[in-house]
C-alpha cells in the first residue's frame, strides 16, 4: 500500500523496485486517529478475514488520497477547459450538452441492441 499512495503523490518512477522505500526516504507512519469507541467497532466490525485494523486505515488512507487526486485533475481539467472556451469566446450551454450526449446514448443504445 505505501508504494501504491507513493506513486500516486509521487509518481511511480520515484518507487524503489523491490521495498516499500521512496528513493532517499524510508516509509513513514501516519499519525494515530482518536475515533469513538462506536466507530472502531464499526469498522472491526467490517473486517475482512485476516485483515488487521492498521490495513484497513492504510488502505482507506490510500484510498482517500486516491479520490482527492483524481478530483483535484478533474477541476483542473475543467478550468482549463473554461480559460480555452474564454479564449476562443465559444460557449455551450448545458442543454445543447445533454441533447449531444443524450444522441450518443441513443445511438449506442441502438446498436447494442441491435447485436443481441
């Protein structure tokens, strides 16, 4: 997992090959979580077989690290997208949008069902 979450902040050329070592850094822990009695029984409650509390944190930190990255590339894609149609003074609106789509849809739903 910690070469997993490395990759995905780092990018997967700064993993060592063979251990769970960033180049020029070891792995680290991450800062204990103080959760209600509730919420740790909860989630042991949820358990896969075999898996420890601490795997599940990692994963779920990895995870969550996983889906900000990912909303942070699509924002950035979407001001990038604004700043060209700023540029090029070329707008759509949303209805002229899910119209487009809306016929793609349809067009593929046609030939699926076409197939079967």
């Amino acid at each position: 997992m910690y070469q997993a979450l490395a990759a995905i902040l780092l990018g997967a050329s700064a993993l060592h090959s063979n251990c769970a070592t960033v180049w020029g850094m070891k792995t680290a822990q991450l800062p204990p979580v103080r959760v209600p009695p509730s919420v740790r029984q909860a989630i042991e409650s949820v358990l896969h077989e075999g898996e420890t509390l601490s795997q599940f944190v990692e994963q779920a930190a990895v995870q969550a690290a996983q889906r900000r990255k990912a909303q942070q590339e699509f924002v950035a894609r979407g001001r990038a997208s604004l700043a060209r149609s700023r540029e090029a003074g070329e707008f759509y609106g949303a209805t002229d949008a899910l119209d487009a789509m809306q016929k793609r849809l349809a067009a593929r739903m046609a030939v699926l069902q076409q197939r079967s």
